[in-house]
C-alpha cells in the first residue's frame, strides 16, 4: 500500500533531475571546438546574465597572432598571477621564442612549452570547462585548438586558520579546520606525513557541486568501512550540500535517534588521532566541521586534551566527566523522583531542608523543573544567538530574574535553582557539544517519567535508553563498544587513560587490521646511576 | 538457610551434565536424534514453562515494588511497563540483549556485593547460631527450594547455539551457577548476621529489611534506591531471556521462519497470566513451597534432560548397531 503512495508521491513532485536540467539551459556535451568565436559565443550564452564572469580576448605574440581567449570568475582567482605569468608572457615574452610554424600537437605544445602554470588540465568538453570556471579556474581558448586548457589560478578571500570555536584545550595544539578544503588538507597532512594517508574526493550537490573528500591510512583503516562510508556517500542526490551536517544526516546509521553517530570536529588533531585509531574522515569544502566515522558513544566523551595531559590528570577528568554525564542527564529527573515520591531515601536533615525550602512553592516539583529547565534552555538559545555584547546582558538579566527574583518570590525552592544550574554547568563540562545535545533533550522525558512512576520510572527510562544505545550501530561497530561488547583490551582508554607506554593495541573495532600501535616494554627506565651527577653518598 | 550451598553444588552437578553433549538447541538435537514427537512436545513444554516464568517473574516484581515502594500504585502498571521493555529488548534480538546484558551485569554484582559489605558492621556474630538446631531435614528442604530457582538454567538449552564460538559452551554454565549461587550463599549469610535468624523468617523481604537498617557515616543510610536498581535490572533481564526462549521454542513448534512474530503474544498472554494467575501474593509464595515448585520445576531441571540422556544413549546404541 505505501508503495503504491510512494509512486504517486514520487510523480508529482519528484521530478528527475539529471545534471543538465539542473544546472540550467545551454550546457551539453558539446565539445570544444576549434573555432573560437563558435567556443565563445557557447559559453557568453551559458554565462548570460553572470556579472562576475569575466571574458578577456587577445592575441598572442606568437605564430602570426594566434586568438586567445580566457574566462576567469572575478574573486575566485589571482589577478596578478594571470597577469604576470599569462597575459604578459603570452603577448610579450613568447615573442622571443624560436617557434616552427608547424606543430604537430599544438595543445601538447602550449601546455608544456608556453603556458607556465603548475596544474593545467587539458579539457574536451565545454561542460567541462565551464565547471572548471565555476570552481575557480581559469580557462584558456586558443583559436584553431580543439582543447581548452584549465589553469589553477584558485585564490579567494579566506578566514585564517584559528582557534576552533567549540572544543578548547589548555594542553594542545590551537588550529582548527577553516572553510577552505586545501587548508584542511594540509592541516592534516602536517600530522600525518605519511604516504598512506589518502584523500579520495568526490562532487556532491548538482547545483553547488560540494568538494567531498574521504580521508583514511590505508592499511591501518577497514576497507569495508571505507567502501561503505564511499557507497553511502555515492548515493547522495540533492541539490545542494552548505555545510557537513547536510551529508551527515544522509550517511547516519540510524536516522531516528537523538544520538548522533558520527562526529563532527573542529580539530585536526582530533581527526589525525582519529585516522590513527582507524577511523575515516569526511572532509567537505566550505565548512570547519570534519566527520568522523565509526563513532561510539564512549568516544563522544574523549576530548582531545585527554592524550596530551599526564595519565592520571586525563584518567581524573575523565571520571568527572562520567559524573557531569550522570548528572546532566539524572539530576533533575533523580529530584522530582525523591521530591514526589521517595522522600523516605533522604537522610532525616537533608529531607527537612529540602521540605524547608519547599515550603510555599505553589507548584509540583515536576511543574517546578519544568519551567527552570525550560527557562534555561531559552537562556542558552538566546545566549547562543544572540550578538556577544548584548548576550552577556541576557545571561545577566536571565540569572538574575530567573536565580534570585524567582526564589524570593516564591515560585522556585533554591533547591531547585541549585538542582538546574548543576545540570547545566555538567552538560557543559561534555566535550562534545553534539553528543550533550542529546542529553539536553532526553532530560525532559526522563523528567516526566520520574514525575509519572518515580525511581522506577526513570529506571524504565534509563533500561529503554540502554536498550536504545545497545542497538545503535555506526557504520558496523556496536555504538556503547569497548563497553558492551566487553572488550578488555579497549577499556584502557575508557574510564582511565592508562600511559601512554601501555596502550599497545588500536581499538578493536576500528584498528583490527595493523593492530600494534607501538613496541613493548616502552616503560620509562631511568638510569640507576644519574647521569646528571649527584653520586647520591 | 545455609543448605543453599548444597543447591548450587546440585545445580552444578545438573548444568555440567546436562552441558556435556549439547551443541545445538535441546529441539534441533531431539530431532537429529529422530524424536521428532518428543521434540514437538519438548517444544511445548518449553513455551509454557517459559511464558509461566516470565508471568511469574513479572508478578514477583510488581508485587514487591508495590509493597515496598508504591503503595497504593496497581500492579500493572509495573507489569506493563516492564513487559513493553522487555519485549521491545527481545524483539532487538539475542545479540542486542546480550549487550544490555554485559551493560548492566557489572552494576548488578557490583550492587549486591557493596551493599552486601555495607551491611557487615550490623552483623552480630551470635546470630549465626544455632546452626544445625532441628536436624538436616530443614537444611535439605531449604537446599531443594533454592536449587529448584535455578530450574531458569534449563532454559539456557535453546539459547547455546546462538553463543559465539568462542565462549567455553561446556564450562561457563555450571560456573556461573556457582558464582550466583555464592553470591547467594553471601548474601543470605549477610542477612542472618545483620538482622538475625528469627527476624529473617518473619520477614517477606529479609533482604530489603536489611538493607533498610544500613547506616554507614551517619549519612549513607536509606540505600533502598540502590536495591530498587537491582531488583529492576535483574528482573528484566530474566523476563527478557524467558520471552525470548518462550518465541523460540514456539517458532519451532510452529514452523515458523521468523520467531519474533510471538513475541507480542507471548507477551501478552504472560502480562495476563501475571495477574490472573494469583489472587495475592500469599498464593504466590505458597507456589514457591518447595513441595509445588521444586517438582514443577524438575519436569524440565531433570525430567527433560534425563530423558534426553536416556534417547541419546539408546538412539546411539541403536545407530552403532546399524552401523555393525
């Protein structure tokens, strides 16, 4: 029955787009041709009504003033590099040039005696030619040539690289990704210096034509991961592609879930670390974030600065993020659940001050949460969305108003502000703001299930959502991993970080191909006598 | 009380019997072996031992979140909320649940064990006596009623094949018989030494009763919740894996390609057993007497598989013969 809809549906509004229909009228497989006035008139047609193409005709110093013809896109490219290394050599220096009326391969001869340029590409095709302006590049015609030439002259107007906006280190490198996909690039490759990092890169988007790159160490990554990863992104067809969240949410694993099951990062360190374990990369052009995937729900909480810290103080914090996690996602619900139901659990004084504060609070503690959460969270929007100067205003009025007026009016109990703000400091304390982002929404019906049922409620609620979690997969690799499948050897990185020195092995899931990271018996020996002096009698 | 020692070891000796020649479900194998009826009927009786477990189970824990947590609250609500969860896990499938599984299995022991330790320094040594006042009979009869509770083991005949290979098939079932079965013997002796013979007896929940009176610091005291946790993961997983044999079996009974279309069936019909089956929880504790359950539960602890035993060794001699 839904098939039957699906074929209406499809028909009256799915209307096949192959390449030429969407990009607009005048381009087809028309070939280059050697008349250049005929290859000129084709692409001011295609390019009808686009200001900031630029058309330049001349001729060239050459063979009796042979007719060229170049077409660039204003601000996509490096006028001075045209000008010096293309237009001057063309009309002045080649001048000087011996050349032999007869060339055998005129567009093999260009290419390799005359046009200095590093990347040109030599092109048949119109639609070629005219993607290759659209991308940046500056196409040449030569009159009584067949080809067109493409030359790399891509330089626009870019942000620096700079401190990632979203996950900060105190220990560890500052760069972040930047817009820019041959920046990206290289802020990987400057970790990796190794031939086995591959870049594969793909179109997607039939109108904006995304640059897409999948990144991965052969021979350390899964190839059926990496096959997969390429498949999934294959079949991909939409119009357009402004940011990764797009592909993200067209190669996720599981679709419905409020957890995310691929990462996204600011932070090359992260991805090189990340290809190091196996993963693989997606990079898309136009965007800071990166997607990595498999990703596990562990991994969501591992910031970086975790392997640049000494063990123990990255085994601590890591222990305090499983508490903030706990907190962030039970506080509240745990309140309501004691506050209605289990009053009984608190210790004598503790109940009594929490009943003290109660008192004259007009509404129930899940009605009471409610609101705070609620306010809370459009404080944080608004916080988020707002301009930086008048956001601090709104923070300051927010924890004012809601903080202090609210509980001496007697609408809140202080307890609950308490309650509120605890959860909000622990949901910030997670490195991934993504993965907190799931938190932040499963804490309101976790709330309502403890206001309904109690502990048992959120009990319900926890078990469903590990039911959840232990069905998630991310590209073949259980989500909650080192966890459940128990796998011993991978919980060295999951509740401690244990030395350096000691984690041998890759993770199970991802890394299972090269599994050894380093040698044995790396341990710090020092020397028994100092070499520094001090003989120590 | 301290006989359930002996039930583990019997449980023991059961589980290594029953595990020695076991590569398959206890139906595929009945059947190679050419029983097909039997198996039929092994089948059968697997499906209403296992639906009758769950609903037991379910009502077991509803009862005692009722009497001790939610007074006042229907007992179906706890049923049904379990049963919607458990069946969601089984409908997951064996692979998912044995995640949720190793999940939730640390914080179970982990649980028992500190709450267990916590409760030490109620203990007064005189409790423990007197220990063998009234003869063996008691210790026997107590001995029976707990090695009947592992009479779940049986239930691990059609889940074997779906293990990895990897898994030691023959060894891990009397081990964790025994593990659980010390766990038991721990925390029964916990309770004798905290609050006492005479008021264990007494009590409905000796254990809960127990757990009640820890106070630790002044401030650690109350820890109810922690138990409340326990008892629901645990619960849970039990109903889980006896639904989800209870769909295997009766996909088989049926010919069924897909065993998880009984499962919302299978489901209901325990929610419903749960409530009708019992009137109240005094009937429930009477069917636990070692007189009703332990013989019910040797149909399938030692009828089934003494049976199985007895066809194997005869189809065996048989087919050695032919052979000859």
């Amino acid at each position: 029955m839904f098939k039957k809809w699906k074929k209406i549906i499809k028909k009256a509004f799915v209307k096949p787009h192959n390449e030429s229909q969407a990009i607009g009228r005048g381009e087809s497989k028309e070939t280059v041709s050697t008349d250049l006035d005929k290859n000129m008139r084709h692409l001011k047609a295609v390019f009808d009504r686009c200001t900031d193409i630029i058309f330049r005709e001349f001729e060239a110093a050459i063979g009796g003033g042979v007719k060229i013809a170049m077409v660039y896109i204003d601000g996509l490219v490096n006028k001075e590099m045209l000008t010096e290394d293309l237009v001057k050599t063309l009309m002045y220096d080649v001048a000087s040039l011996n050349s032999s009326a007869s060339v055998s391969d005129p567009a093999g001869y260009l290419s390799r005696r005359i046009i200095a340029f590093t990347e040109v590409k030599l092109q048949d095709n119109l639609l070629d030619a005219v993607n290759s302006v659209l991308s940046g590049e500056t196409v040449l015609f030569v009159d009584g040539v067949s080809k067109a030439f493409a030359l790399s002259t891509q330089d626009w107007v870019q942000r620096a690289v700079t401190e990632p906006a979203t996950e900060n280190v105190v220990r560890g490198p500052r760069e972040g990704f930047t817009e820019n996909l041959q920046t990206n690039y290289t802020l990987i490759r400057r970790r990796i210096k190794s031939s086995r990092l591959k870049f594969e890169t793909m179109k997607i988007g039939a109108i904006t034509k995304t640059a897409v790159s999948i990144g991965y160490l052969e021979g350390i990554v899964n190839n059926k991961i990496v096959d997969e990863v390429r498949n999934r992104l294959q079949r991909i067809d939409i119009d357009g592609i402004l940011e990764s969240g797009y592909i993200e949410e067209y190669i996720e694993d599981a679709p419905m879930t409020v957890f995310p099951t691929v990462q996204a990062t600011e932070r090359p360190d992260k991805v090189a670390g990340g290809l190091l374990e196996g993963q693989v990369v997606i990079l898309v052009d136009t965007t800071p974030f990166a997607l990595l995937v498999p990703v596990t729900f562990p991994q969501l909480l591992q910031a970086s600065e975790d392997y640049y810290l000494r063990w123990p103080f990255a085994s601590f914090i890591r222990f305090i993020r499983f508490v903030t996690l706990n907190i962030a996602l039970l506080a509240p619900p745990l309140y309501i659940a004691i506050t209605t139901y289990h009053q009984e659990m608190l210790p004598t004084p503790l109940l009594i001050s929490i009943a003290a504060a109660r008192e004259g609070v007009p509404f129930p503690a899940f009605v009471e949460a409610m609101l705070m959460e609620t306010t809370f969270e459009v404080l944080r929007e608004a916080g988020v969305r707002l301009p930086k100067a008048v956001g601090q205003a709104v923070s300051i009025v927010g924890a004012l108003v809601i903080g202090d007026a609210a509980v001496s009016a007697g609408l809140v109990s202080p307890a609950m502000v308490i309650i509120v703000a605890l959860t909000a400091i622990s949901s910030f304390s997670l490195p991934s703001y993504f993965g907190a982002f799931s938190l932040r929404i499963l804490r309101f019906p976790l709330m309502a299930l403890a206001a309904a049922l109690g502990l048992f409620g959120v009990m319900a609620g926890l078990l469903a959502l590990l039911i959840h979690l232990c069905s998630l997969r991310s590209f073949g690799v259980p989500y909650i991993s080192p966890l459940a499948p128990t796998s011993w050897r991978d919980l060295k990185d999951m509740f401690f970080r244990m030395p350096w020195w000691s984690m041998f092995t890759r993770p199970r899931m991802t890394g299972s191909k090269e599994p050894a990271r380093q040698d044995y018996m790396q341990k710090p020996r020092p020397p028994r006598r100092r070499p520094g002096g001090g003989s120590g009698k | 009380m301290l006989a359930t020692a002996m039930g583990a070891i019997n449980a023991f000796l059961l589980a290594k019997l029953a595990g020695l020649f076991r590569g398959r479900t206890v139906l595929g194998f009945m059947e190679d072996l050419g029983a097909g009826v039997s198996a039929k009927v092994v089948a059968l009786i697997f499906t209403v031992f296992s639906v009758h477990l769950a609903s037991i189970t379910l009502r077991d824990f509803a009862e005692l979140m009722v009497t001790s947590f939610y007074e006042g609250t229907p007992l179906i609500v706890f049923i049904v909320v379990m049963a919607v969860l458990a069946y969601w896990l089984a409908y997951m499938g064996i692979e998912v649940t044995a995640r949720v599984a190793q999940f939730v299995f640390p914080l179970i022991i982990g649980g028992i064990v500190l709450l267990n330790l916590a409760s030490l320094n109620l203990g007064e040594p005189g409790n423990i006596f007197p220990i063998v006042a009234k003869g063996v009979s008691p210790i026997v009869r107590g001995g029976v009623t707990h090695w009947a509770f592992f009479a779940d083991v049986a239930i691990w005949f059609l889940l074997i094949p779906h293990l990895n290979s990897s898994v030691k098939k023959y060894t891990f079932l009397p081990l964790s018989v025994l593990a659980s079965g010390l766990l038991l013997v721990f925390t029964i002796f916990c309770i004798i030494l905290g609050i006492g013979n005479r008021i264990a007896v007494m009590r409905i929940y000796p254990y809960l009763t127990l757990i009640g009176e820890i106070s630790l610091v002044e401030f650690i005291e109350r820890v109810e919740g922690f138990f409340l946790i326990i008892w629901v993961a645990s619960n849970f997983l039990k109903i889980v894996l006896f639904l989800y044999a209870g769909s295997i079996s009766t996909g088989y009974l049926f010919r069924l390609g897909d065993h998880r279309a009984v499962l919302l069936p299978l489901m209901i019909i325990a929610v419903n057993l749960s409530v009708l089956l019992f009137d109240n929880y005094q009937q429930l504790r009477n069917f636990f007497r070692p007189e009703v359950y332990a013989v019910y539960a040797s149909i399938i602890q030692l009828g089934i598989p003494v049976y199985i035993t007895v066809l194997w060794l005869f189809r065996r001699r048989s087919a050695v013969g032919t052979a000859n």
